[in-house]
C-alpha cells in the first residue's frame, strides 16, 4: 500500500523496444521504486535487470544536463547560457543558413529514444518550416533494414505477429538476435514456454554461442554475414521436400517463380561451406520449420545491421511466404524491435524516407496529403540524407547546423574518425540531451537541457504494434524541457525571422495536442490509428495498430492473406547472396562482431550510472577463441590493440568458447572514456546496405597485435 505523501504512476521502461510496463513510485519528487505493470498487456508485471535499476537512474545532479550551454568559438570553452538566449541563438543561425545557403544545409539527427510526439513535432519543424526533408535517426542502426524488409516483401513496414504468438509456435527461429540479453522479457517469456511444451522447437542462428542458445534445439553457428545463403538453402530444403504451401503461394504472393530458379543452386551441401554449418543440420531446420503447425521467427540486428540488411530480411520472411505461416496464431517473420521507440518515429514519419503514417516523401500525393494534414502549402522534395550521408554531408560543407537529439553519434556511429571529424567541421551542433556523460556534448557548440524518463509525457509504440502511454513522475531536472518543447520553442523563434504565419504550427497546448495531431495522419493508412486519443489510451490500456473504435487493436496482421501492396499479394524479392561488405585479410585476419551486454544499454550514458548494472562485465573487452589466444600468444587479460582499417582500440583479450576461431566478439557499449582510441565503433565499416542504409555495425575484419 502506498504510504501518505506517496504516490504512483503507470508507464513504461525507456530502454527496449519490448515496451514493458512500469509502476514507477515516487514520494515527494523523488521516485523510490519502479516495479513491472501487471496490468500492461505486453509484459504482465515482468522487468529484467535494466528495468528493474530504473529507479537508479534518476537523477538531478550534475551527472545531468541542467541548464544551456554554449561556445561562440569551435575550440573555446562552453559556458553557460540562458535558456532563451540559447533558443534566439538557434534561431539565429538556423534562419541565416537556411537564407544564405538554402533548406538542405540543415540537418537533423534524432533517436529511437525519443518519444512519439518529440519526432512528430520535430518533423513538422524539418519538413514544413525549414524545408528540408534532411531528418533521420539512430533508427537508421537499428531498424530500417527490418523496415525495408517488411515493405518490399509484404508492402508495409508492420511486424505481423505479437508477443502472444511466443506462447503458441512450435517452431521458433531465432536470428542474429541475442534476445537472451537484448530482450530479456521475452526471451524468458519463450523460454517458458519452452518449458511447458517441452516438443517446442528453437533454433538460433549466430556465429557466437550466445546464452540464447541455452534453450535452443539446434544452433547453427554461421559464418558472418552468410543468413541470406542459409535461408536460400531452408527454403530449398522446403520445396524439394514438398513442405511449402502451393495454395497460399498462388492465392496470396507473387514472383515464387523467379526466386524458385535462383534458389535452386541454393541446396545445403552448396551452401554448407560458405555458411559454415554442415548440410545436414540445414536441412534439419528447414524440416522443423517445414513441418510446424506454427512457425515463429525473431530476429534483430544480426540481420539488420548488414550490408545486405534488407536481403536478409525479404530471405527469411520468404520462408514464412512459401509455408503460409504467417497471419494465424503462432506464426509470422516478428522483428524484435531495438529502441523503445523505433515503431513510434517511423510512424510519424521521422526519418529521411519516411513522412507520417507510412508515407513516402518521395510520392508527391504523399507529400500533398500531409502539407494538407499539416496546414502548409507544400512539403520539399528534394531527397534528404540518410544518417551516415548526413555526417559526409557535413563533411563536404553542404550541411552546415547539424541538430541532434537524444543520441549519441559520437560513439554510436561506425567510421568514428569520420563522425568526429564532421562534427567539428559543422558550423553549429546544437545536441539536446539529458546526460551529461555522452562523447557527443564534447562536440556541441549549443547544448540545450533535455528533460528524460520519467520527467516525460508521450506515448511509444512497442514491437507489437502496441501503443503505450508513457507518463512524467516527477518534474524534469534544473532547466530540463522535453524534447518536443526545446522543437517547438525554437520553432516559433524560426518562424518569426523566416515565416511569421507558421508560427502557430507549433502552438501546442500539451502533448496530447500533438498526439491527436499525429494519430489524424495515420487515418486510412495500413496503421490507421486515427481512433485513438490519450482519454482512450487512459481508459483502455496500451493498444495494437491498426485500431478502429468498433473492432478495436489489431493482434496479427495479414490474418485474409491480402497485403498492402497494389496487388494485395506479398512479393517474393528476388536477390541474391552477396558476401560481407570487408573480407578478411593476413593483415585482418579476424572477424569481428558486436553486441550486447545483459546489464547495459547502448552508449551507457543511463545504465552507466548503476553500479549493480555494471557489475555484470565491469570493462570492455574482446572474446576470443582459445585457438586465437594461443595463436596470437596472449595471456588472458593480456592488453591487446585491435585495429581494423580505419581505426584501433586498446582493450583486454579474453578467452571465451562461445567465440568461434577465426572470429573477435567485442561488446558494443564502450566508449573513448574507457577504451584507448575512440571506442568500438573507430573499427565498424559505414558500408550500408543499398536500399536501407543501414551500416553494417556487425561485422568488420579486424587484426591483432601487442601494443
Ligand atoms: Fe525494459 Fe526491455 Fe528489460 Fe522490458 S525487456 S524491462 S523494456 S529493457
């Protein structure tokens, strides 16, 4: 029971896309506990480690930014700034460059972090007053091969199944996702069920032994970057072996024909030795997902962050397409979503191909329905930069003020030589951010204080489609304004200097002004929420996309075998498999992959601050086989340099079984705070894959060698 003066609010864990529901507990303006919601329909009541160190991480202090900051000279120091004399300098310089050098030397970089109705504001703000559609996010690294995945085979950018079908599959294929600690609530919830229905099958596809194969039947071990020959070879299996469903293909898809004949050298003994994995086993996993009733597949960035991102994607998905198993209960390709938010911005439309509700900027009917939702003449069309082309943009002087929000792209970005190179060649970086931790304030010429979970109202939508209310607990730090609010104050500056009618696109009286603004966007499209309002979400609950007020959420998709394409048939993507965008070499002579820790979360500027988070792995280091070890005469813990060829890290070698020989595994979390050099990301590739531009953060060839 609540003691008097105490108080709680129900939200939700601002770390994974699981989107689990929380109970935080405050007394005063202090929270004293945040325990799971079992009342929230995605979790009931489950936390793991992160979330339940939440209350850890609240804090006012200086481990905070509280107040505006500012350098009127590159290499000068920051020094402390009223809050609106920060908004006008903005303002200021936003408005001569966007007189002096046009709308595209603008560019924003915005987070899977942030919530719903920040990315809808700051999109307005890109696109309908700047003029520019340079706006893209930390999405870019996370999800937007699944994105591109989802669209070019099933037409919309949707996972189909939801977190219930973990219950219900009998064959679950888990790839290039370590769930175990990416997604630890569902990875228990699987597991579980597992347990109760012992004949469940799981197969993981990874090159390391992850904890995920603690409950998988089958692990097969691949070489880096080979899914798409390996999921060619499963659906060759599935066709000889007469395991495919003919009615649903004919009925529901279109193009199995091409993809038949280019698959058909695709056999297991073919592939088995660019997979590294033996034919047998291949075929195994085919014949189990053949043969289900259900068949369900989770998979993350092992898939995404590749050079062949969208490949990998459309090639799993083909299994599902092939077999009918996807739109019933069980079953269905389920991208397990990184940040809390990533659904949320790509539906309102915040990244540089993306307008709200699923629109496409480059589509000039989209483009008038929105300037029309939005009350503007017309939106840009000139095509905006992705998020590593908008760092070489900076880098060749066409993009001049760079805006970042709630991101870290000092140390999250591959290629950080270049990033950082860019971020001092910008004329402004304005960053908005909530800790005072991260490498990328370094870089900041205006810092503006952002306000951060729980100090935050909004909503999210989690990987199931589900849309959640997330709820301030307590008032924000110092000066701190929710991200949105920093938007819309510089924003009515801005349109006071270049365009006085607009101002009032930004008059919002709360967020759920923006919300209901939002959810009118989304009206007849694939994700049609436009039913939906905060009185509702407070009085129902968190709910599934699409939503109408008569048949409520929507669990599954796809249940009629009819998708959003023009035809309503999926579509089989004919591609091929292309190998690893950096081979190794007798000077790289190692693979190196990246990932999670259990404990910790992306740059660590939150759970860095939780001693009992970090006790879990309390230093970067790189795994190595013992082979390796004994191959490169290292003692365990031995210093060693890493270098790749574009940069080297300095950091301590370990032994570790789980790493096959011939392959490093460096956790992706560090920065140049504690590693020698500029943290893992100085050796990742910025090779992208060429439809979704996601950089292949997961693989590059590394070598070894004694500093
Ligand atoms: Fe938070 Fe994800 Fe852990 Fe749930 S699984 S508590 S959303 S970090």
């Amino acid at each position: 029971g609540l003691q008097p003066g105490q108080d709680v609010v129900a939200s939700v864990c601002c770390y994974c896309g699981t989107g689990c529901g929380v109970r935080i507990h405050t007394a005063g303006r202090r929270v004293i506990q945040v325990a799971g919601d079992p009342d929230h329909p995605s979790s009931l009541g489950k936390l793991c480690s992160k979330g339940m160190a939440l209350a850890q991480t609240v804090r006012n202090d200086d481990s905070r930014v509280l107040g505006a900051r500012w350098r009127p000279h590159k290499n000068g120091p920051q020094r402390p700034i009223a809050l609106e004399a920060a908004f006008d300098l903005a303002a200021d310089k936003l408005a001569q460059v966007i007189q002096s050098d046009g709308a595209d030397a603008i560019g924003f970089y915005l987070s899977g972090q942030l919530l719903t109705e920040d990315y809808a504001v700051f999109n307005k703000l890109a696109r309908a007053l700047v003029g520019t559609n340079n706006i893209d996010t930390n999405s870019r690294l996370c999800m937007s091969s699944a994105v591109s995945g989802y669209k070019a085979t099933l037409g919309a950018d949707a996972p189909p199944a939801c977190y219930e079908d973990l219950d219900s599959a009998d064959t679950v294929l888990i790839a290039g996702s370590n769930m175990a600690y990416a997604h630890p609530v569902l990875f228990r919830r699987l597991a579980h069920a597992k347990a109760a229905r012992p004949d469940m099958k799981i197969i993981v596809v990874d090159p390391r032994r992850t904890d995920t194969c603690d409950i998988a039947d089958l692990h097969l071990a691949i070489a880096p970057g080979t899914d798409v020959a390996l999921f060619h070879a499963m659906l060759n299996v599935l066709i000889w072996d007469g395991m495919i469903d003919a009615r649903y293909i004919q009925q529901s898809t279109q193009g199995f024909d091409d993809l038949k004949r280019r698959i058909h050298e695709f056999t297991p003994r073919a592939v088995q030795d660019i997979c590294g994995v033996a034919a047998e086993d291949i075929a195994r996993a085919a014949r189990w997902f053949g043969s289900a009733n259900a068949a369900l597949s989770l998979y993350a960035m092992g898939l995404n962050q590749s050079s062949s991102g969208t490949a990998k994607n459309a090639t799993l998905i083909h299994l599902h397409l092939a077999t009918g198993q996807i739109g019933m209960k069980g079953a269905g390709p389920f991208s397990l979503t990184g940040q809390p938010n990533a659904m949320g911005g790509r539906e309102a439309g915040g990244m540089a191909n993306l307008l709200p509700g699923h629109r496409d900027p480059a589509n000039a009917q989209h483009r008038h329905e929105v300037a029309a939702l939005w009350g503007v003449e017309a939106l840009p069309s000139s095509p905006g930069h992705t998020a590593i082309d908008m760092f070489d943009a900076v880098l060749q002087g066409k993009i001049k003020v760079l805006w970042i929000a709630a991101t870290n792209p000092a140390q999250s970005m591959p290629d950080q030589s270049k990033i950082r190179a860019a971020l001092r060649k910008a004329e402004m970086v304005i960053v908005q951010e909530a800790f005072a931790n991260t490498e990328t304030l370094a870089y900041a010429d205006l810092v503006l204080p952002a306000a951060t979970w729980p100090e935050k109202e909004g909503t999210v939508t989690n990987s199931e489609r589900r849309i959640s209310r997330v709820r301030a607990a307590i008032a924000p730090a110092g000066e701190a304004m929710a991200d949105w609010k920093l938007a819309c104050a510089i924003a009515q500056r801005l349109a006071a200097r270049i365009a006085p009618h607009k101002r009032a696109l930004f008059d919002y009286p709360d967020e759920a002004a923006i919300f209901g603004e939002h959810a009118r966007c989304t009206a007849g499209r694939d994700l049609d929420y436009s039913a939906l309002s905060y009185a509702v979400l407070d009085a129902e609950g968190p709910q599934q996309w699409p939503y109408s007020a008569q048949t409520q959420g929507t669990a599954r998709l796809y249940e009629d075998g009819r998708f959003p394409t023009g035809n309503r048939r999926a579509r089989f993507m004919d591609v091929g498999y292309t190998p690893l965008a950096e081979n190794i070499s007798a000077q790289y002579p190692l693979h190196l992959t990246t990932g999670r820790l259990r404990d910790q979360w992306h740059t660590m500027s939150r759970t860095g601050l939780v001693p009992a988070l970090t006790r879990h792995a309390e230093e970067p280091f790189v795994a190595l086989n013992k082979a390796d070890m004994r191959r490169f005469r290292l003692a365990s813990d031995a210093l060693v340099k890493v270098k790749s060829r574009r940069g080297h890290i300095i950091l301590p070698a370990r032994a570790c079984d789980s790493v096959r020989p011939g392959q490093a595994f460096i956790p992706m979390h560090w920065g140049s705070g504690f590693i020698a050099g500029d943290g893992i990301n100085a050796l990742a590739t910025s090779a992208r894959d060429p439809i979704s531009h996601q950089p292949e953060l997961k693989h590059s060839a590394v070598g070894i060698e004694i500093p």
